[in-house]
C-alpha cells in the first residue's frame, strides 16, 4: 500500500511538472509552512496524524529561514555588548 502510495505521488508530482521530493520531505515542508505561518501547535499534530504535539514539532517543523535570521541577529547583538565589556 506504501509503495503504490509513493508511486501515485511521483507520477502526480511529474504529471503537474513539480520536482520530485521524498513523500516525508513533502510532508514537513507542509507542516513547517503550516506552522510559520499561525497555525497552532495542536492543529499541526491533529492535521499529521499524532497524538504528542512533540512528535509534530521535533520531527517535522523546521525553523525558518527568517527566525533563524533574527536568532543570529539577537546573537550578534549579545556578542557585541560582552565584546564591548571586556
């Protein structure tokens, strides 16, 4: 059932001219999207099937690329500051 799951997935990903991503990569790009843009933690786990919120948030949302900025930049701010001190 996997296997033919997957393959309906390809030929829908050829047929619509997408690149072919891996059926789990797929998966968290949605879920990761779902979450930078609102979507609750609990809605996340419930739209992926889970019962932990943890399994949804550890295993399939990725950071973005933008809290990843901020985060360097909060960084570097602090970095600066202590630099300033010593």
């Amino acid at each position: 059932m996997i296997k033919q799951h997957r393959r309906r997935a390809y030929r829908l990903m050829k047929v619509l001219g997408l690149r072919r991503a891996r059926l789990y990569d797929a998966r968290a790009s949605c879920l990761t999207f779902l979450a930078n843009n609102g979507v609750p933690d609990h809605i996340l786990a419930r739209w992926a099937g889970h019962t932990n919120v943890k399994t949804t948030k550890k295993g399939y949302v990725k950071p973005d690329v933008e809290g990843l900025r901020e985060a360097a930049s909060t960084w570097d701010g602090l970095h600066g500051e202590l630099n300033g001190r010593v």
